[in-house]
C-alpha cells in the first residue's frame, strides 16, 4: 500500500524548495537591477490589434 504522508511529505518540501529558490533568484535579480547605474527605463507598449483599442 502506498504511504500518502510519505509522499506528500516528500512533495510538499520539495515544493517548498523550488518556491524558496524561485524567491532568491528574484531578489537577486531585483538587486542587480536596482545596483544598475545606467538609468535607462523601457516602456513596453502592446501593438493595437492585442490590447483591444482597433479603432
């Protein structure tokens, strides 16, 4: 029979892991960004025919 704590034990950790290293990783990118020095600031516009306003 298969032990259900067992596994969701296992899968909840390894969850919690992978949520753990998504969560550094963002912080370290958010980090380098805000240390970046060159001042540059995109604005990402959608094309017309994807954001609704055809006219």
């Amino acid at each position: 029979m298969a032990d259900y704590k067992k596994m969701y034990d296992s899968l909840f950790n390894d969850v919690t892991d992978a949520i753990s290293l998504l969560q550094r990783a963002q912080q370290k990118t958010e980090e380098i960004f805000i240390s970046g020095d060159d001042g540059v600031v995109l604005e990402l516009k959608r094309n017309s025919e994807s954001d609704g306003n055809d006219k």
